[in-house]
C-alpha cells in the first residue's frame, strides 16, 4: 500500500474530499482503517490524473469546470493513443466487472455519515466525479462500470468546479432539456440550449438561462435570474431579486421582497408582486404589473402597458404610444413622448401626458392633471381636480365636483360638467361651458366664447388680459355677474348688424378711455347690476 496517507496531496481544493474520507467516523465503525486507506489513496491518484488533464488543456483557466471540459478531461482519459492513462483509471478506481473489490469501493458503497458540500460522501464524488473515465452516453449521463447511467455532466462540472475553486458553487446544464438545480449555497447556474427548467433554492444564487425557453426560479435568497435568449419564464422568488428576460418574449415575475425587473428585448410581461419592485419595459411592446406596495414602472421603448395596482406607485411610459392606470393609492403617471392614455384609478393621482396627443382621467380623488404638449383631452371625473392644459388645442372636461380647469397655450375647450368650477381659458381663442353648479369663467387673452349653463355664473374679464368675447346665456335672475377688474369702464351698446339684436358692453381703461376689448351677449338678461367691479376677485 505503500506509505501511510494522513490528507490529500495534490495542493488543490479535491484535498478535502480524501481529508473528508480520512476523518470519516461513520466509516471508522464499519469499514476497516486498511481498506479506508486504500480507498483514500486510490482518491488522491484520482485527482492527480484528473488535475494533470485540466492542467494539460488549461481547462481552468477561467476559474470554472464546465461541461465541455468535463468532456475534455473524459477524452483526455479515454485518449487512444494513450492507453496508459485509461489503464490506470481502471486501477485505481476499480472494476466490478472484473471482479476487483477493495478499499476503495468499500468506501464508495459505503458512503458512511460524512457530508460534503451538502450531500452525502457517495453522492457527491464517488458515484459522480470518479467515473468521469468510463462511457459518456448520448444523454449527457458517464455509465458506472456495469454499464448503467450514473452522474450527469452537469453534475460533474459542479463538483469539480465547487472544490477547485474551494467553495464556488456552479452548475451547468447541456444542449438538452434540463432540469438543473441549486442547493443551500450562493449557487451560479449555466443552462444550455433546449428548453430547461432551474430552481436556485436557497442562498444568493445567479442564473443564467441560456438559449432555449426555460423557466427559472431563484427561490430564497437574493437572486439574479437572465433569461437571455428564448421566451424564458422567471420568477426571482423571497429576497431582493433581479430579473434580466434578455431576448425573446419573457415573463418575469418579482415575488416577495423589493425587485428589478428587466424585460430588455422582446414583448415581455412583468409582475412586480409584493415589495417596493423597479419595472424597466426595454424594447418590445411590454406589459408592467406593479403589485402591492410603492412601485416605479417605466415603459421605455414600444406600446406599452403600466399597472401600477396597489400602492403610491411612479409610472413612466417614455417612448412609444403608451397606456397607464394608476390603480388604488396617490400615483404620479407621466406618459412621455408618443400618443399615451393615462387613467388614475383610485385615491389622489398627478398625470403628466408630456409630448403628443395624450388621453388623461383623474377618475377618483382629488387628482391633477398636466396636458404637456400636443393635442390633449382631460377628464377629472370624480373628485376636486385640477386640470392643466399647458400647449396645444386641447379639450378638458372637469366632471363631478369642485375644479379647476385652466387651457394654457392654443384654443382650448374647457367643460366643468358639475360642481362649482373655476375655468380660465388662458392664452388663445378659447370655448368655455361651465355646466352645472356656481362657476367662475376668465376668457384670459383671445377672443373667447363662454356659457354659463345652469348656476349662478361668474365672468370674470381683467385689465391685462382681454379681447373681443362672446357670452351666451346670461341671467341676471339666476344669479349670473360680470365682474370687472379695477379701473375698468364700461358702457352698453345694441348691435343689430346681422338682424338679431345683441347687447355689447365695451370695456375701457379708466384712466386712459383706451377700448381694451368688448363682450357680446346673445340669448341673455343682462342689467346694469349684473356688473360689478372686484379687484379682489383677480387676486
């Protein structure tokens, strides 16, 4: 046998699997110290042919044992021009075929109570690593010597890359439809082409999907999950998790704790589920699902679609002709450029429609909602809303309850439907309904027509803002006012130009009698004490 082996020799990490076997106390009560010895020995040869094959083709060069070296090592074994070698893995591993049984498939068939890396001592290298000389079958599996499947590949570069490393936990799948797990350490996981599935389990694990449509999940842990290439399936599990789809049509799915998720290329559908989750659409034509909790969801690139459901969620839809819905909770909604639908759902929201033609409604609460550029039309709903054109022609419509309307830049139509609004058409040749209730109407700058409808009605014209206006409807008996800014002058007129008389007030500069603008009145009761002069209602 030679001389005594008190721990492995070879100076790498496969040391600990011979040490391991050295020390093994279950082995001590049922295998004799002889037959230990020679299983040991018979390991620690083992390794140093395994070794001297990775060192002759540089196999761990990159700090990893992965499947096309696993094969590499089998070949180098298995060389014919070298038969040496083989013979030699025969001698120290043993054949049961030819009827050899010592030590070391004592040891094998014992496997004693001694734990590497998570399983048992059989387990883990004598029915796996140390058959890495016999047949390699088409399924990715080596034989044992009676011909039967033993370890996969994958398997194989695990354990090898684990005690090579000392402690790196990796595993790789193959060319087929695996089924490739983690166990309880921080685990790397490389799956291959086919359609694989891969469950990380417990620890910080990484996963890296491959080619193929797989589904993944990291289990406990803090995980990192890519997809890359397929339509892939990932679920990131408890902790703090990323998720990356990479190409293809994926869909990502948060869980528990507080996650990023990536769809990058692709027509991805994203879950943030519980936790404060990131969104992040890519490119493609997304769907964003936000969860429970605060959440910030971003469209990027494509037709989009944003949910941000339960929580004070913050949504973007960035590039693209986007739709968003706020859900429950005070939720900003930006669309960004495109042409984006924005719906605030529930509770107080801020809806920003940014560049194009965009569609807002505030639905409940008491929401605000900001036009930005292009052509908009807004809809406050239910609640006290504000309502903010800001550039372009765009229609606005306040809904139910007290709000506020204002039409910015270009010729805006603004409608209060109920409540007591307040709607100031600003710059532009403005149209301005107030509805039903007691509402306050400012033309602002233009030439703007205005209807008070039922209630009794404010019209509010300043001095530094004015121009040739149209009311329609006014009764003083209803409670109807024209209210004048200070230093204001008026006199009343009768245009009968197109047959129908019309009431004219001109409105002059008190000081100067520079005519600052007229207002005409059609369909109206209009007394002399239906105007009145309030410098603090332009306050």
């Amino acid at each position: 046998m030679g001389k005594k082996l008190t721990e492995g020799t070879t100076g790498t990490g496969l040391d600990s699997i011979v040490n391991a076997l050295l020390d093994n106390s279950g082995l001590n009560r049922s295998i004799s110290s002889t037959d230990i010895q020679g299983g040991a020995q018979a390991a620690d040869a083992l390794n140093a042919l395994i070794l001297t094959a990775i060192e002759n083709g540089k196999l761990f060069a990159d700090g990893l044992i992965d499947i096309a070296d696993v094969q590499a090592i089998n070949a180098y074994i298995r060389d014919p021009a070298h038969t040496e070698r083989y013979d030699t893995f025969i001698e120290l591993h043993g054949d049961d075929e030819g009827g050899e049984e010592w030590g070391y498939h004592l040891v094998q068939n014992d496997g004693g109570n001694g734990y590497l890396e998570g399983d048992s001592l059989t387990n883990t290298v004598f029915d796996g690593m140390y058959h890495i000389g016999f047949e390699i079958r088409e399924d990715g599996r080596v034989v044992n010597e009676d011909g039967n499947a033993n370890a996969t590949l994958g398997q194989l570069s695990h354990w090898m890359t684990y005690y090579l490393s000392e402690g790196a936990s990796h595993y790789f799948g193959t060319d087929l439809d695996d089924r490739v797990d983690g166990g309880e350490l921080d685990d790397t996981i490389h799956l291959g082409a086919g359609h694989d599935r891969s469950y990380g389990d417990h620890g910080n694990d990484t996963i890296f999907s491959g080619t193929g449509d797989d589904s993944v999940s990291g289990g406990a842990g803090n995980d990192k999950l890519f997809g890359e290439g397929g339509n892939d399936s990932l679920n990131g599990g408890d902790g703090r998790d990323t998720l990356s789809g990479g190409g293809g049509d994926d869909s990502l799915s948060g869980s528990y704790g507080n996650d990023v998720l990536r769809g990058q290329s692709g027509n991805d559908a994203m879950y943030g589920n519980e936790g404060r989750d990131k969104l992040i659409g890519g490119d493609g034509d997304d769907r964003l699902y936000g969860g429970d909790a605060a959440d910030r969801l971003y469209g990027n690139e494509g037709v989009d679609s944003l949910s941000g459901d339960a929580g004070n969620d913050r949504l973007f839809g960035n590039g693209g002709d986007d739709k968003l819905y706020g859900g429950s909770g005070n939720d900003r909604l930006v669309g960004g450029n495109g042409i984006d639908e924005l719906y605030g759902g529930y509770d107080n929201d801020t809806l920003e429609g940014g560049e194009g033609d965009d569609k807002l409604a505030g639905s409940y609460g008491k929401d605000k909602l900001y036009g930005g550029e292009g052509n908009d039309t807004l809809y406050g709903e239910d609640g006290a809303d504000q309502l903010f054109g800001e550039a372009g022609i765009d229609l606005l419509y306040g809904g139910y309850g007290d709000d506020v309307l204002e039409g910015g830049k270009g010729a805006d139509e603004l409608r209060g439907d109920h409540g007591d609004d307040l709607l100031s058409g600003g710059a532009g040749d403005d149209y301005l309904d107030g509805g039903a209730g007691d509402n306050t109407l400012i033309g602002g700058m233009g030439d703007d027509e205005m209807r008070g409808n039922i209630g009794a009605d404010s019209f509010l014209f300043a001095k530094s803002a004015f121009g040739d206006d149209h009311v329609e409807r006014f009764n003083g008996a209803d409670g109807d006012r024209i209210v004048l800014d200070a230093g204001i002058e008026y006199s009343i007129g009768v245009n009968t130009a197109t047959g129908t008389p019309v009431t004219v007030l001109t409105l002059s500069d008190e000081k100067s009698g520079a005519v600052l603008g007229t207002v005409s009145l059609t369909n109206s009761l209009l007394d002399t004490a239906d105007i009145v002069v309030d410098e603090l209602a332009f306050l």
